[in-house]
C-alpha cells in the first residue's frame, strides 16, 4: 500500500473523515472538560431547574400559557426573516432593477413596508392586550443550613456585580 492510494479517497470517503474527527473532537473536548471542572454538588446544585420558577408539585400540573405566547411570537418574527430574506435579494440585485427601469426595486421596497407594518401591528396588538405582562412569582427561601456564613456570599455577589 502505497501513498498515492491512501491519498485518493473518494467523496464519500472525505464526509467520513469530517464526520469521524467532529465526533473525536467533541468526546476530546467532553473529556477534557470532565477532567477539568469541579464537580462539588449540593442540594441547590441538584434541584431541577424549571423555566426559572421552582418546580412543586405533579409535572402535568399547571403549566404558564405566557411560554407558548412567548414561543409563538418569537416564532412569528423568525418566519418574518425568512420571508425578508428574497426582498433582499431581489433588492439587492442591480441588474434586475435596472433591467426593469427600477420597478422591482420599489416593487419590493413597498412590499416589504407593508409586511413589516402588518407585523408591528400584530406586535402591537399582543403588547395592548397585554400578553407580554409577567406574574413575577413569589420568591421563596430555602432554609438549607449551609456551612458558609451569609457574609462570604455577599462579599462574593458585591464581587461579581
């Protein structure tokens, strides 16, 4: 075996290479970052974390509307940047406006106007019935007695801050 035919791989043989060394390379760096990080768990560390509220109670309890509002109006505007995406090119091509004396240009300048104001007032109508407003839930305190005094988190939150 020569080195000419380990140097003739085929295409297939090329997307193989790509895929085998992501795959090295994500278990490397999984590795390396499992030697590395410190792994000091605690009761607060372990607790399930739940959309930033506390989880009580059964999982098919009540679950907060606001998030599917919240997914769908970002989901709306995502659907907004697929449909600007041929008014730029459209926009952004000279030789199809200039071939047709600037028509297209403003064609897609007027439509894309109209689309953006539908969509602000849709926005608006969202922000008037008030579905962007959030109950802040009450904080709750956990009385885990910790071994740290309450002084040395403060010094550290006065830190970071």
């Amino acid at each position: 075996m020569d080195i000419t035919s380990i140097m003739n791989i085929s295409g297939f043989g090329t997307v193989l290479l790509f895929i085998v060394g992501g795959l090295v390379f994500i278990l490397v760096t999984l590795g390396v970052g499992r030697l590395l990080r410190p792994h000091r768990p605690n009761r607060e560390k372990l607790t399930t974390y739940e959309s930033g509220e506390d989880p009580v109670g059964n999982a098919w309890g009540i679950f907060n509307n606001r998030f599917y509002i919240i997914a769908l109006v970002f989901l709306l505007f995502e659907v907004e940047l697929i449909f600007l995406f041929p008014w730029a090119i459209v926009f952004g091509n000279a030789d199809l406006i200039r071939d047709t004396d600037g028509i297209w240009g403003w064609f897609a300048l007027v439509e894309t106007f109209i689309f953006i104001g539908l969509l602000a007032v849709g926005l608006v109508y969202v922000w008037a019935k008030g579905m962007f407003d959030w109950e802040k839930p009450k904080v709750r305190t956990d009385d885990f007695p910790s071994k740290v005094p309450d002084h040395l988190y403060e010094t550290i939150n006065k830190k970071y801050s």
